[in-house]
C-alpha cells in the first residue's frame, strides 16, 4: 500500500529522504484509515489529532514547548536538498 518502495535503512542518507519516508508512511496511514472507516475517517482522524496534539504540542506557563523532538536538527542545521 505504500506510495513509494522503503529503502533499506541503511540507504537513508539525508534529511530529505528520511522526511520523504516519514510522509510516505502517514499517507499509507491515512489511507488505511479511510479504508476502514470510509466517511467517518475525517472525523475519527480529527478527533484523535486534537487529542494528541494537546499532549504533544503542550506549553508550559513560561511558554516553552514541553515536548521536542531531541534527535531532530534544528531547522538551521538541516541538509538543503
């Protein structure tokens, strides 16, 4: 069902490719949501994205993200591919 063949983790070698494999991997998700939930999907997946994003995405009272992603570069720092 994915859009595109995985490479062998071993051949990941830049940013670009690993973003490409982490979009490639929520479109199969997507997909297979609505394949099993048909119109129901958009709702169910919204529902579950407000919940989750409220856990994540949380501030803190100094206005501080409380969960990063600690093995992802900084933007600055990315590969420009």
């Amino acid at each position: 069902m994915n859009a595109c063949p995985a490479p062998e983790p071993a051949e990941l070698q830049t940013w670009r490719q690993v973003q490409e494999e982490v979009a490639d991997t929520a479109i199969t998700s997507l997909v297979s949501l609505y394949r099993m939930l048909g119109e129901e999907a958009p709702a169910f997946f919204a529902a579950v994205l407000a919940e989750k994003s409220a856990k994540f995405l949380a501030f803190d009272a100094s206005g501080d993200q409380r969960h990063r992603a600690p093995c992802a570069p900084a933007a600055d720092q990315r590969e420009r591919s």
